[in-house]
C-alpha cells in the first residue's frame, strides 16, 4: 500500500498508529500541510507519537514545525538526542574532513517528535 500525503480515502487508518517514524520528509514546502495533515489523522489519541529525523534545511523545518502547530499538534526539537551521533557531529564541525562539505543545516539531522 502507498500512503500519499494529499490523500483522501484513507478513513480505514484514521487513529491508528501508536508510532510513525519518518526521516527526510520535511524539504519540500509544498507537502508541509499534506504531511502534517496525514500526521493528524493516524496518530491515535492517547500517547501516540510522530519521530522525525530532519536537517533544517534552510527555514524548510521550521516552516514544517509552523504549519504542526497550526494544525493543533505538539512537537519537540533535540539537536543532542545519541552520544555517538553528537560525538561524530562535532568532529565534522571541528575540523574532520571525512565528510567533504559537511554542514550542520544540510547535513545533521535534528529530532523532532510530534504528538496530538
């Protein structure tokens, strides 16, 4: 089955999921409201939650993260969430050159988790 963001006929899952797990969804502006959308209607009421993996992109997350909260949801933001990813994090910032062109914006991906 494919999910598509935009989607309609999708009732059969409405309130469904405990957890939704999604990295690298967030570039493209024009899917912000279908996504958060989609998000709203499967999470289950209750202690369900969204976890995202998500560089910020420019303003890209941020403008996600503007239309969640218009859409009635809660998130969280963590740059610091694993040990071991901050760790190789700040040797790429500080001077490793075994990511050429390594970038915090474009390549580090932040947490978000979002609930109802």
């Amino acid at each position: 089955m494919t999910l598509h963001w935009n989607q309609e006929e999708i009732s059969n899952m409405s309130d469904s999921f405990d957890i939704i797990v999604a990295s690298d969804c967030t570039f493209f502006k024009e899917s912000h409201k279908g996504l958060a959308q989609t998000l709203k209607f499967l999470l289950k009421n209750g202690s369900s939650e969204a976890i995202f993996l998500s560089p910020r992109r420019g303003d890209s997350l941020d403008k996600f993260l503007g239309i969640i909260e218009q859409s009635g949801l809660h998130f969280s933001v963590s740059d610091n969430y694993d040990t071991e990813v901050w760790k190789r994090h700040q040797e790429l910032m500080n001077g490793d050159d075994s990511w050429p062109n390594y970038e915090m914006d474009h390549c580090y991906p932040v947490l978000v988790r979002i609930t109802l």
